[in-house]
C-alpha cells in the first residue's frame, strides 16, 4: 500500500514537472514575440542621452535620423519603447485577416503595390461600395510601420505624446478650428477646449481638431451634418465616426448614426465629448500616440483595439497636426516623442510599396506657408487648402508645366486633386517628398588640398570623418564642437592637437547649415544672376559638377538632389 502511494506521489510530482517544462518552455518560446511592459526604455534629446553602446546594431538607423530632429529642435525630447517583439512577427499579425476583415486598408487611388493581390484580396474593395479602400499589402503594412520611414519633420508628430499639451491657448484652439468650415462654431471651439483641459480626459486640443479633420474630411458625411440619413436618426452627430462600419457606405453610416443615437449624441457638442471619451479609453491602455492607436503593439491583446483601418492614418494626422503647431509658431516647444523599437529589423528602411513594373507612388508633404491650393484640373479651380505640412501621395508627375508650374496629381486627406509643385522661377518647392534628405549611405570626402580643405558629400557626419581623423575635433561654422551623427557643414573645422588643421567643404550645402535645401540652390541662383557674391569655401560648395565655376548645371544638380532625382556626389 505504501508503495502504491508512494508511486501516485512521485507520479503527481512528475505531472506537476512536466507542467512547469512546457509552460517555462513556452514562455521561452514567445518570449520575443509577445510585448513586454518595458516602458519608455531609453530617453534622447539635444543634451543627452542613455542609449547603449550597441544600440545601432540592435536598431540600425535609428539614431542618426532621431539626432537630426534633436540638433534642428532642441527642446524636443525622445522615448524609445523597447516593445521586445519580433518584427516579422508584428508585420505577420498586422497581415492578418487581409481579404474577408483586413486589419489594414489603403486609399484605391494608390498605386497597385499598396493592395495586397492574394486571390482572396485581388480586384475586391472591402467595406465601400464607393470603391476608395482596398486591402492593403504586406509591403505597404511594412513601409507604414518603420518608424525609419517617418522620423522625418513632415510625419514625426505621428509619434507626439497625446496627452493635453499646456502650451497652446484658447485663441490659438479658436484660429486652427476656424479654418474647417463645420467647426467654425464658438460652442464646438468651447467645447473642444474644454474637454481638452478636463482632468477627466486631458487630452491634446489639436489633436481633437486634426482627428475630426481626418474623420470627416470636407464635412459632407451624413455623420456630421446632423440631416441624417435616408430619413433615419436625424440631429444626431458622430464626429469621430466611433461605431461606423460594416460592409458598403450605407452600412457604415447607419451603424456610426445609430451608435451616436445610443450615446444621445444629438448636438456637436456631446459627439466631441463623446467621440474623445472613447479615444481616452485607448490612452488610458498606454495607445499614446497616434501610431500606437493604429498599430497596438503596446497593450495586450496585441493588434487589437486599433483606432481606424486605413494604413496611412497615423502619417496623415501626423502631419495634420505638424502644420497646426507650425501656424501656432509652436513647433519649438518641449514635445515628448515616443518610438517603437522592434527586434530583427531590416538593416535598412523598408521601401515604399512597388510593383515588378516599377509602378510606385510618392508621398511628400506640403511645402508652403498658409497651405497650398488643391484644384479640380491642373491651373483649376481650388477645391480647398491642404495645411503646409500635410502629407500627401503623388499620384502623377507632371512633366511640362501648365501655365507658371508642374500640375502633379495627388492624394490628400481632403481628397484627390492637383497641385503645384513648384514657384515660377523656381525658388520655393511647395511639395517635397517625405524623405528629401538623402539616407543613403554616400559618406564619402577627398583628402586634403594643397589649401588643406577637405570635400565631402551630402550626407558626412562627424562620426565619419573621425574613422580617418582619429583624435580630431570638429569644430561647426559658429565655433562650436559637434559629435557623433552631427552633420558636418561646409565652413566647418577640423582640428588636430589644438590647432585647426583642415576647413570643410560640402557639395550643395551653400548655406553651411549641414543639409542640402531649396535656400540653397536659392543662393546659387543669386550668385548666376549676380545679386549676390560668395567667399571662395562657399564658391567651392556651389560648385557641384567641380568644373571651377558656378553655372545653372550647379542649380540644377542641387535642385535634382532636393527632389532625389538624383544624388550629389564627388
């Protein structure tokens, strides 16, 4: 008797080790697959920053586009939240459910490589009958995800910390509301104000502007013009489109108006504060930014809970909002960016969605102070303003111009229309594409001249030029010291024991700001036409082609640089 107790004793414990193996063994299995509460695990702004000594190698290309934006905005700070999942494996369940309930959708105007063209997604329109959305592609879902794609100052503020930003005023909630035509009503500016600085939701106010913005478009939807629909829930409103889906239009307006009937949202009012008590709840779940609400990588379940279908809808309200603060002139103001971190990433960004043919559509953003007209034809009639700073897609490039500009077809969150790409003669670029700054890797510069100067291309930092000047200090054009990802400029020193040795020259950087922009084939320009002159490092920067003189071919090169037509090398 003793034995047999003995042996369902040692039996039990057996079960009970074989139990602690496989859950240890699967935990052990998912344990780069599934989110941790990691937090915000690293911290970067102008004056410092905690990341480890092998950070790039763990999350390459990161750290030099994110010390960028901290050299250009220096109150700005950045988390890095360490998600611990694998990147495939987030891009795989973000896949999920593409044809029958696809995750995520892309406008039907994009180019063919956005849709996914499995058999089951091939030629189909999901959920509109009108035919703007269709199931988007793996490539597109990769491309929308890197946060290497966006760290850019068109699309950063998809990664802005959501809750309540103090530094903007009630007049300047009053000027940004105004200018949509369905909020330019004192009550709704009041009661988006007020719910902003409620304790209960404290919430950014520009944020609630750009989210309705996004949602509602020109106004026309029968979502926010309190007519209802097809004599159905008439006065009630549902800016924020909580509820509204299901398969086709009328599905998606019935189930959006009837949701706000439930709710007794029957005045603009109660919709805002409504729609903003349901995005708070994804806040509250640590969805704090834009990005984390269309992709949920930080709460559990994971890919769930994900604030809209359409792919791009983080870029587009981003920038939405990047263009609110421009006009607020509050872009230098101490925001608080949180960015995803994945394991096993690609070494390199993901590209923008293609086809075998080379079929592919550009994003950039709008490039002109006060917005930019988008019309029904090239040199149209305008249709509305599209805000400087909104992101858009480049349908069709124009290749002549009509009238004084090239007319590019294009994708905007207002709609698709026409707009100009450049000023007549040629000094301001009104659309820019997202990724205007080269990141190619083209660090490459002379040896000293016999004038010791030293000729490098667009992209050379200080880290660079260190793998040759070991023990130097670069000395920036102002007689500061830069470091590490710095972009050197031209008129920038190299100085060896104390002494300055070598003066930089960068091809296409006239200006000797580090970077290569439209101010400066502006001041090529100036010096053809001789409304200005150059000292003789500065010459050396506009002479691109290096043929000992500055001629239109050193305004075209950089201009052709600027719209990555083609890149400045020595």
């Amino acid at each position: 008797m003793q034995g047999k107790n003995k042996f369902k004793f040692n039996k039990k414990i057996l079960c009970i080790l074989i139990l602690f193996i496989l859950v240890y063994t699967t935990i052990g299995f998912y344990k780069k697959t599934e989110n941790k509460s990691y937090g915000a695990t690293y911290t970067y702004n102008k004056t410092s920053n905690n990341l480890p000594s092998n950070f790039d190698t763990l999350y390459p290309g990161y750290k030099v586009l994110i010390n960028t934006l901290v050299n250009n905005h220096p109150n700005w700070t950045f988390k890095l939240y360490e998600t611990g999942l694998e990147w495939d494996a987030v891009i795989n369940s973000e896949y999920q459910g593409h044809g029958s309930s696809p995750k995520n959708l892309a406008p039907s105007e994009y180019s063919s490589g956005w849709f996914c063209m499995l058999d089951t997604c091939k030629d189909k329109l999901d959920y509109d009958t009108s035919g703007r959305w269709r199931c988007a592609s793996r490539e597109a879902i990769m491309y929308t995800m890197d946060p290497r794609n966006t760290l850019n100052e068109s699309t950063v503020f998809e990664y802005l910390q959501l809750s309540n930003d103090r530094n903007i005023t009630k007049e300047q909630v009053d000027t940004m509301a105004r200018q949509i035509s369905y909020l330019n009503n004192q009550a709704l500016i009041d009661a988006i104000y007020e719910v902003a600085n409620d304790p209960n939701y404290n919430i950014n106010p520009f944020y609630i502007i750009g989210k309705i913005l996004q949602e509602q478009g020109s106004g026309a939807s029968a979502l926010c013009s309190g007519q209802g629909y097809r004599g159905q829930y008439i006065g009630y409103y549902n800016l924020f489109n909580v509820g509204a889906s299901g398969n086709g239009t009328e599905a998606v307006i019935l189930n959006g108006l009837a949701y706000a009937q439930s709710k007794g949202w029957d005045t603009p009012q109660k919709a805002i504060i409504g729609g903003i008590g349901t995005i708070k709840r994804y806040i509250s779940r640590g969805q704090d930014t834009l990005y984390f609400q269309k992709f949920n990588v930080v709460a559990s379940p994971y890919y769930s809970n994900q604030y809209a279908q359409n792919v791009l809808d983080a870029q587009s309200i981003g920038t939405i909002l990047k263009g609110y603060y421009k006009n607020a002139n509050l872009l230098d103001s101490s925001f608080t960016f949180i960015i995803p971190l994945y394991y096993n990433m690609p070494a390199t960004a993901c590209s923008t969605p293609t086809t075998s043919s080379g079929e592919v559509g550009e994003l950039a953003y709008v490039n002109a102070s006060g917005g930019l007209a988008l019309r029904d034809a090239p040199n149209g009639n305008t249709m509305t303003y599209v805000n400087e700073g909104t992101q858009i897609l480049i349908l069709e490039r124009a290749t002549s111009k009509t009238g004084s500009y090239y007319w590019d077809k294009v994708s905007t969150p207002q709609g698709t229309g026409y707009m100009a790409r450049e000023s007549s003669d040629g000094s301001k670029t009104y659309l820019v594409l997202v990724n205007w700054i080269d990141n190619s890797t083209n660090n490459n510069y002379s040896s000293p001249d016999s004038n010791n100067i030293v000729i490098t291309e667009p992209n050379t930092t200080v880290d660079k030029l260190k793998e040759t000047y070991i023990n130097s200090v670069i000395i920036n054009k102002d007689g500061t010291e830069i470091f590490g990802d710095t972009l050197v400029g031209t008129g920038a020193k190299i100085k060896i024991n104390g002494a300055e040795k070598y003066t930089i020259v960068k091809l296409g950087d006239v200006s000797g700001d580090g970077k290569i922009s439209p101010s400066d084939y502006v001041k090529v320009k100036n010096k053809i036409m001789g409304v200005t002159s150059m000292d003789a490092i500065t010459e050396k920067a506009a002479d691109v082609n290096k043929d000992g003189s500055i001629s239109p071919a050193d305004y075209v090169k950089i201009k052709n640089h600027i719209m990555k037509t083609s890149i400045i090398s020595i």
